[in-house]
C-alpha cells in the first residue's frame, strides 16, 4: 500500500469550527461538503474512514476528497472551505468612470435642436452616436445621472 502524502490532523478550535459550519448549515453548500470531508479525514477521531467510503457516504467523488484533503495540507482549514475569489469580474464593465463622465459632460451642454431639454434615450442615442460607448439604454443613463444629482446634492 502507498504511503500517505497527504494527512488531516484538526486542531479542537478547527473541529469545533468545521462542527459549526456543518450544523448551524449558512455556509454555501461546498464549504459544508468540505467540512464533512475534513471531520471524516481527521487522524484524531474515531470516525475516520477510507477516501472511497467518505466518497461515497457524501455522494461525491473521490477526487473531491483527495482535492480537499491535499487543500488542507497546503492551506489550512478556513482557507480550504473559503472559495477562491476571482481577480477579474466574468464580464467587464461596459460603463466605466470615463464613459459616465463623458455622458454627463454631454447632458451639461445644450440639447439638439429641436428639442428644450435632453432626454435618457435622446442621451442613450447619442453616446452611441459619438462613440462614447457601443450601447447603452436609457435606464442606464439613468441612473448614471442619479449617481450624479446624488453625489452633488450631498
């Protein structure tokens, strides 16, 4: 049989915090799972079972529990049930603090003619008429000049 790289031994502070995290259950659904992996890994109890029957008394993959128990290994308990944040939003913000201050530098000047005032869509369509950005609705245009009466009645 092939030795152990990887060993889970939880502190009393970690198992009563894991023990926490799996009965009060408000923590997202992996980091519970993650929990229960670590207390069923734990060299110091009594309920310590194989990868395969933890796998499988959880409903999940052994690779899950070989990924959490080498997680622990590396990185510790809290950072194990933690998940990864991204550096970078999944879609990048079309209206950016240039793009806002260019649209309300177009509401400061006169409207077209033909018009007394401007309007959200007049605004929308015209941002997009100058490039300013490929598109935009009026709602948020909107609400781009809200942020503004906001900031400047404060």
């Amino acid at each position: 049989m092939a030795k152990e790289i990887y060993s889970v031994t939880l502190t009393k502070e970690e198992r009563r915090e894991l023990q926490k995290t799996v009965k009060y259950g408000t923590s997202p659904a992996k980091s519970i799972l993650r929990a229960n992996i670590l207390l069923l890994l734990d060299e110091n109890s009594d309920t310590k079972m194989s990868i395969a029957k933890i796998a499988e008394v959880l409903n999940t993959s052994t690779t899950t529990v070989m990924k959490v128990k080498k997680s622990y290994f590396e990185k510790g308990a809290q950072a194990t049930l933690k998940r990864k944040q991204r550096k970078t939003p999944p879609i990048e913000a079309k209206i950016t603090g240039e793009v806002e201050a260019k649209i309300i530098a177009l509401s400061c000047e006169e409207p077209p003619e033909g018009y007394s005032r401007w309007t959200l869509r007049l605004l929308a369509d015209k941002s997009v008429e100058l490039d300013i950005i490929t598109g935009v609705s009026h709602a948020s245009v909107g609400s781009i000049l809200k942020k503004r009466t906001k900031a400047t009645s404060s």
